[in-house]
C-alpha cells in the first residue's frame, strides 16, 4: 500500500493543510506517516555556559512544548498515522530509512519558503515529491500537466508520459471537460519573424505525442510566452491547485526548463508542485 510521507517544515499546522493532506490520502489510498522537523542550531552551540543555561533550558522547554502540540493535533485528524520527531540538520535520512523507494514525500513549505533541509532533499532526489505551501487550494485540488516533448535526453519522453498517466489518475478522464495538459510554446525574439513556422511545429509535436499515449485533443491546451511567466498566469487564470512536472535524468533543480521557471513555480503562493510523478502510478496499478 502507498505510504505518504509528510514533511513540517516549520512546527505549524493549520486546517488547510490537513485538508491538503486528507486530499492525497484519499486519491492514493494512502497510509501516512509525518516527520515534524525542526532543528534549532540555537541549542547546539557551545557558548551555552552558566549564565544562558537558564535561557537554553526554556527555549528547549517551549521548544518541546510546541511539537507536543503538534503531534496531539496530528493524532487527533489522523489517528492512525505515524509521527517521527527529527532534529537533524537534513531530514532526508530518517525519510529514507523509512520510506519505500515508490513512496511519495510531500514538503509542507514554512511560511518563509523552503528550508535549507528541503532543498538539500530536493536537490538530490528523483522519486515522487509534492511541494505544499500553506494557502487554500482554490479549486480543491485542480492539476494541470506541464509537458513538453522536445528533450534530446528523453527521446521516448518517458518524462512526459509518467505525467500524463499521473493526470489520468488524478483526473477521470470520462468526466473531465478542461484540458489537463499544457505545453508552452516559446518563441525566441531572435526567432519571431518564424513565430508561425514554429508554433506549427510546437503544435503537430504535441499533437503527436498525445496520439501515442491516447489522449484526447480537447484535454491539451497551449499557451505562449516565456515558461515561468506563461505557466504562472494560467495557473492564477484557471485556479490551478498543483502543476505536475516530470524528471527526465536529473532532479528538479537540475533546470526542468530553466532556474528561474522552478524558482517561480516553488514560490508561486497558491499552487502546488509535484515533481516527477513516475512512480505513483505503478504504485495505484498494483493495488
């Protein structure tokens, strides 16, 4: 059975994000397990002789105090899920050493962002990761699949297939009347007086991949521009909750289109990510 393993960032908790959580659970089918990870560098310095024994002593006390409530909220909307308390500097290890290699991780961004422990885990994984922040979903999960099958490194595009099988699962296909699968067609300026030409091609690429994978034309849409700006704009436009993107051979810091395209859509305040969702839908087709 698939197994999420959820991330806290930041030792704070809010309707909103059980919500999110009870969202995956139920599409997954999923037993989940939580990692509350908070570590305070604050108590490991060494400078902590008498006279800020006192102050230590609090801090680790209201320190503690706080993850006791935590988990009480946890166990009380999840009671059969599992809490790990994690004070390492990087929490990937003890997420390793308990996940499956299928087992999706989801981050709850902290109000400030990404920590340096998530980004540690990001910039060295490839298997299924969801990046949460803290807002409302606006549509109650709506997802939209960036594709775009024109990578060198990916000439079957596997990365782009293993999205559009996870948007099958997360859509129903029968039901769905809007397109959950875009692509961005980019015309360079050096290349504008092709603009045509090239929107053709884009576009007949596209088409072809979808005739491949069995997808009908009326669930793909395009849109123009520079990625970051193009994706970001349809995200706000149609209240999408999640954009799921694909892995080819790197991870997701490895330029998915480019550094500032991730930073944007990681930053973005009221969508989701889910990067490389290869392994999701293996795990569901078991079950």
């Amino acid at each position: 059975m698939t197994t999420l393993h959820i991330v806290l960032s930041d030792l704070e908790i809010t309707h909103t994000i059980f919500s999110k959580i009870s969202l995956l659970q139920n599409k997954f089918s999923a037993n989940v397990v939580w990692y509350l990870h908070h570590h305070q560098r604050f108590f490991d310095r060494r400078y902590f002789s008498n006279e800020l024994a006192a102050m230590s002593g609090n801090l680790q006390a209201n320190h503690q105090n706080k993850i006791d409530q935590i988990e009480l909220k946890i166990k009380q909307h999840c009671p059969k899920s599992k809490v790990h308390i994690c004070k390492e500097k990087y929490w990937s290890k003890q997420v390793n050493n308990e996940a499956n290699t299928l087992d999706p991780v989801v981050i709850i961004r902290s109000k400030s962002g990404l920590t340096s422990a998530d980004n540690q885990y990001i910039s060295n994984n490839q298997n299924t990761v969801f990046i949460l922040n803290q807002e409302k979903w606006l549509s109650d999960g709506k997802a939209i699949g960036a594709i775009d099958p024109f990578h060198e490194d990916d000439s079957d595009n596997k990365s782009d297939r293993k999205v559009y099988l996870f948007m099958r699962q997360w859509c129903t296909p029968a039901e769905q009347t809007e397109a959950f699968l875009l692509h961005v067609i980019h015309i360079p300026p050096l290349a504008i007086e092709y603009e045509k030409k090239i929107e053709a091609l884009h576009k007949e690429q596209i088409y072809r991949f979808a005739e491949q994978v069995k997808c009908a034309k009326k669930l793909l849409t395009f849109v123009r521009g520079t990625p970051e700006h193009a994706l970001l704009t349809y995200v706000d436009d149609n209240k999408i909750d999640v954009i799921v993107l694909g892995c080819r051979k790197h991870s997701l810091f490895d330029k998915w289109l480019n550094g500032s395209t991730i930073s944007a859509l990681i930053s973005h305040q009221n969508s989701g990510l889910l990067s490389n969702c290869k392994n999701l839908y293996h795990q569901e087709k078991r079950h």
